[in-house]
C-alpha cells in the first residue's frame, strides 16, 4: 500500500492535475474517489487538524449548495459542517493529499510538490499548458 493519499474527484482539473504529478515523480497513490466513498467525520477532522488547518478551511465554498445551505455562517460548528458534507460530499475540497511530508489542501496543484518524499522534478506540463517547474523545496 502506498504512504500517499491522495482524496480525488475525477470531474476536477486541479485534482487530475495533482493525481499526474504525483504520477510523474514517480509515485502510485492511494486514490480515495470520496464522492462515492465520503470520508468520516473524524477522517475529516484529522485531515483538518493534520493540514494545520480549521474544518471550514476544507470547505468548497463555489458550489451552490454551500450557498443554498448557508454555511458561510460564522456561527456554524463543526458539526453542522460535517453534517453537510456528509450528506453533500461536493462539499469537501480537493485535492486533499497526505504523505509523510504533511497534509494539504492542494490548490493549486504545484502545491504538491512540497509533499512529494522525491525530487527535484522535471517540468511538468499541466493540462491547460501551463508548465510546472519545481523548485526542489520540500516540507521538513
């Protein structure tokens, strides 16, 4: 089993994106497809408390339902977020990736590669054409 995670949707460019530059250095995640294999509550916490990050950091606050549900309120716990999430899974932001170099929301998908244990990469080609290059800076 692979030490990196990453929590995909393969609908989102920068998911895809970050799932090819993990591939690219070399690297098999774990793939957790979470829209039709939600994490739990606590997996959310932790990916939250492991990010360094508040639970509403995790949030994806461009879709509708975030706005139709309300959830820009203050006073909302976290509860009330993980029950959103749990019956709204869109809800959760990707990519999250976990590898022993941390845990992060990975937007933009550069944002990865400080997590990579490899490296430095050869320039990376994203989708929409950009190039990436990498600065060989890693977390730790």
């Amino acid at each position: 089993m692979s030490d990196i995670t990453i929590f995909h949707n393969p609908r989102c460019g920068t998911s895809r994106n970050v799932l090819a530059l993990i591939r690219h250095a070399g690297l098999e995640p774990r793939i957790v497809e979470y829209m039709s294999a939600p994490p739990s509550r606590d997996e959310i916490r932790a990916l939250a408390a492991a990010a360094g990050v508040p639970l509403r950091a995790l949030l994806r606050e461009k879709e509708a339902v975030f706005t139709e549900l309300g959830l820009a309120a203050p006073v909302l716990s976290d509860d009330a977020l993980l029950d959103a999430v749990q019956q709204h899974p869109v809800l959760l932001n990707r990519p999250i990736v976990v590898t022993p170099l941390g845990t992060a929301l990975c937007r933009p998908s550069e944002a990865v590669l400080e997590l990579l244990p490899v490296g430095p990469l050869p320039p990376f080609t994203k989708s929409d054409g950009e190039v990436v290059r990498d600065s060989g800076k890693r977390r730790g």
